[in-house]
C-alpha cells in the first residue's frame, strides 16, 4: 500500500441501515476510491446519535437486520482491503436494529452483586454472538466512566455505576466474554465522560479535576483495561484544563491528553479511536474541510470514528503527517483486523440470532439485580389488603395488561387502573376512584432513559405521586432507570419500594414473583439516589 492508501484505512465514516440507494452507491465509492478502513453503522439519518437537534422522525424497520446483513456483504465485496465493520452496541444490535435481542443497560448490570460477574460476561458473549451473525467485529462498547454526577444528560443508565472497581470489573467481564467469540470491544470515555454535566453530542463538557484526582478515580477503569491488554480505547469530547495547559481542549484533539498521559504515563499501545467527529463539541471548530480530522489524528487518534470529511482529512494527513506515525497507527489498525480474522478470505460467519439464551439471560440478570430498597413487609401488607378488598393497582404508562399485573392477578388479585397519558384530569378522575382503596400498588414505567424533561414522566403525575405517598399506604414498583426516583417528591414516604431496572417481560415476571413468594432481592443499588 502507498502511504495514502494506508491513511485512508484510518477512516471509520458513518453509514446508515436504512438509507437510499442513492447514499449507499456513493458509500461504496469512498470506500473503493479511498481504501477506507473500516464502517460505523446507525440506523438511520433519523437516529439520535446523527440527528441531534433536527427531530427528524424515526421510521421503524422490521427488515432492518436482514438489511444490515446484506448492506455488510456489498460493502465489503466493494473494498480494496477487508472492512473493519462497527457499531454501538452497548445493550445489544437492539441499540440500532429492530427486531434482535436486547440485553439490560450497564446500570442493571451494575446493580448484580459481584459474585454474579459471569452473566456480564454472558452478556458480553452473547452480544459478539449478535454481533457476529451479521458481520460485524468491532463493538465501540462498554463504558468506562464512573457514574459520579446524577444530573449526567448523556452517561447515566450507559455505566456500570459510581463504584470505581465494580465498574473497571464489569467492563473487563463484559469485553473478554466479547472477545471470546472473536469481536473487539472499546473502553470509553477517556479520560472519564461520569463527572459532566454537558452533553457532548451538543456542547462541550468541561472537567476541573486534577490528574491526582483523575488517577484515583476517573482512571481507575482504563488503567484496570490496559493492564489486561483491552483492544481499543474510545477518546471522549471532553476539556481537561488541568491536562491541557489550563485550555479547553477537547480529550479528542488533545496530544497532552493522548500522547502523553495515555500512551507514554499509562503505557497503552493499543488502539485508539476517536468518538464520533460529527458530534457539536468537535464538529463547528474549523472551517477548512479536512482539518478537524488531521488536528484528531495529529492528537494521537488512529481511527477517526464518523469522519465526514475524507478525501480532504486524507490530504491533509498526508501533508503533515510523518511515514513513521502513520505506519504506527496502520500497524494498530491491522493488528485488530487480524486478531478477528477479517483479513482472512476463508472467515465465515456462521452465528445466528438466538433470542431463546437472551430471555433465559436476561431472567436471570432480572433475578439477581432486582433490588429492595424499602420493605415494611410488602408481601404481608399487599396479600392483607387484596383479601380485604382494599387494594388497588396503579400502571403508569403502561395498560393494566401489561406482564407485571397479568402474573400478580391469581395470587393477588385487586381493581387495577392504568394511565397512559399523565393528564391533569385523568389523574383528577384517578383518585376519586381510588377513594375506597387503602392500599395501592404502584408500577411506574418509567418513559425514557436519560433525564431530560424528568424522564418524561408528566408533571402531573409526579403530583399525583407526591400526594398520594402521603394519603395511602404504597409500594412503588420502579421499572426504569434508579435516577428517576430523585425527581419523585415525598418517596421516601412510599411504605415500600422496589427498583427494577428494566421493562422487559423477564423483568416485570420476576419482580411480581418476588413479591408473591416475598423473595430476597439480591441486588443492590449501583447509584447513589438523593432522598433514598
């Protein structure tokens, strides 16, 4: 290969499941023309992570596996040397693909006790499996970051939690049951996306720690990584000063941040890839086309993730760069390739789908990380009040058929009622029929993931809570992420509270039968919770 040829395997451009032919065909020229290296693939234009403040709708697909399949083979029939192909798949292909199995988010994972580390290594492993049923070898997963700022818009549910050495465990669990099955995996943030407040795909989040304090925390987890040869670590858009001469530079185009702190005072050789260069923080900085992703790979970044800029970035790179770091980062790069045995013409893939061992794992996940948070008998309190004919059932946001409720009904039966839509008067008509209850049995499934707007949950239902914890004696079902209770006033007055983590049916099945049998909960939160 020529030195422009071997620049080009640098780039990573983004590519779409769901796009038109038109985009498809110029894709696969780039790819042809320029000997790109490797693909990161998202659903559609539509999707969050591309779409950040246009709102364009999603258009759901359920061939999009099938589509995602096919799309892998042509480009790879097009490209001068082996795609390296990618993907965020924190929780699954589920992350980007309709229709594939879906696994928990860290925060559940982080909830486990640590005696039960083998099913984030299933998860992991069966993950790859996922991943490999459709050609894919690289997954830009897990995270990293230590969850140490609950206000946190963008990290939250995506870590393992606030303990440094449960989350580096974890991660290290689910990157080697990756590896197992020959898929590559990516520690990210560095230095440490937990501590923000800012989301990076819109602005740029500014950390005030010091190194001293950034080595006893943020750190710990990568540090935990490159001891155990992780293949690659993901830089995140974020500034440093203490790092950076004081000044706001992104991590990304940071040589302080990458060159000297991670490759020479941490002694990491691996490969570094940067995040996503199309994102706010990084992608307005200069005007020139191509500069942005000379100054990612000038920092110390060998694969540019989502480069938009390609022709011009490799260019610029082949104007400024010296023959021997581009022979380095080649090296990493190729390295990769081969330990998935991509470069191999022979690799079949011969995995598929298997939805049957991600219920089975998922239940068990559902068993072991439930967690009590607060018990005055639940069991006792909630068989007493059914028998009396004073107990009533609450869903929100979901109808009263929903799995929870549908395998409580024979050994706990009561009135149920469900709002969906958090109106003032809907909920004004609730609680005069709840008039004659004492007892209410809550579930709350919670709408979004990640904090904006409150989680999604309705102003009015958050005052229906906070009144009614008051009022009657509650046991409150949290189906969602553990940050959600911090925005529900008076909850610590709720007589009982269980968090649950996820809406999947394994889930809603396993909490009811916890509160039938009244089953030890063996998990633990993995989040500090104001007010809990």
């Amino acid at each position: 290969m020529t030195l422009e040829q071997k620049i080009g395997q640098f780039f990573f451009p983004a590519v779409f499941i769901n796009d038109t032919e038109e985009n498809i065909q110029a894709m696969e020229q780039l790819i042809t023309k320029y000997n790109i290296g490797g693909l990161t693939f998202f659903h559609s234009r539509a999707s969050a992570a591309t779409n950040y403040e246009t709102k364009k709708k999603i258009v759901f697909n359920d061939d999009s596996y099938q589509r995602l399949k096919d799309l892998i083979v042509r480009y790879q029939k097009c490209a001068p040397t082996p795609l390296l192909m990618s993907i965020d798949a924190e929780w699954g292909l589920a992350m980007r693909v309709e229709k594939t199995p879906q696994y928990p988010y860290a925060i559940t994972l982080g909830a486990l006790p640590e005696s039960e580390s083998h099913l984030v290594y299933e998860v992991g492993k069966q993950i790859g499996l996922d991943l490999k049923s459709v050609g894919i070898h690289y997954n830009l997963a897990p995270l990293a970051d230590i969850n140490n700022n609950p206000n946190n818009p963008v990290i939250g549910y995506r870590s393992f939690g606030e303990n440094k050495e449960k989350v580096a465990h974890f991660a290290l669990e689910y990157l080697r049951g990756m590896n197992d099955v020959g898929v590559l995996g990516c520690l990210k943030h560095f230095p440490g996306h937990g501590n923000t407040n800012v989301d990076s795909h819109l602005g740029l989040p500014v950390l005030k720690e010091s190194l001293d304090e950034l080595l006893e925390n943020e750190l710990y987890p990568f540090i935990k990584g490159i001891e155990n040869q992780v293949d690659s670590i993901m830089i995140g858009h974020l500034a440093m000063p203490a790092l950076n001469d004081g000044k706001d530079t992104s991590a990304t185009l940071s040589k302080n941040i990458i060159e000297e702190l991670l490759r020479k005072r941490l002694g990491y050789d691996g490969l570094v890839i940067s995040d996503a260069l199309n994102m706010h923080s990084v992608s307005k900085l200069y005007d020139k086309k191509g500069q942005l992703e000379w100054e990612a790979f000038n920092a110390g970044n060998d694969v540019l993730c989502f480069a938009e800029n390609v022709p011009e970035g490799i260019q610029e790179i082949l104007k400024n760069a010296s023959p021997e770091r581009i022979e380095a980062s080649y090296n990493r790069l190729m390295q990769c390739k081969e330990k998935v045995g991509i470069l191999n013409s022979n690799s079949e893939i011969n995995t598929t789908l298997d939805f049957e061992t991600a219920a089975v794992l998922n239940r068990k996940i559902a068993q072991y990380s439930i967690t009590k948070i607060k018990d005055s008998n639940n069991t006792e309190i909630v068989l007493d009040a059914s028998k009396k004919g004073k107990l009533a059932k609450i869903s929100l946001y979901r109808p009263i058929d929903n799995v929870f409720f549908k395998t409580l009904s024979t050994s706990i039966p009561s009135s149920e009622f469900a709002i969906e839509i958090g109106t003032e008067e809907a909920l004004l008509a609730l609680e005069k029929k709840l008039s004659d209850y004492d007892t209410l049995l809550i579930a709350l499934f919670v709408p979004k993931a990640k904090p904006m707007n409150n989680f999604d949950i309705d102003k009015a239902v958050l005052e229906f809570l906070e009144k009614i914890f008051m009022s009657k004696k509650c046991i409150l079902y949290v189906f969602g992420n553990p940050y959600s209770m911090q925005v529900i006033q008076n909850i610590s007055s709720a007589i009982g509270l269980v968090q649950v983590y996820q809406d999947f049916k394994e889930f809603q099945e396993s909490a009811a039968i916890q509160l039938i049998e009244n089953l030890d909960c063996k998990g633990t939160l993995p989040v500090h919770i104001e007010g809990i």
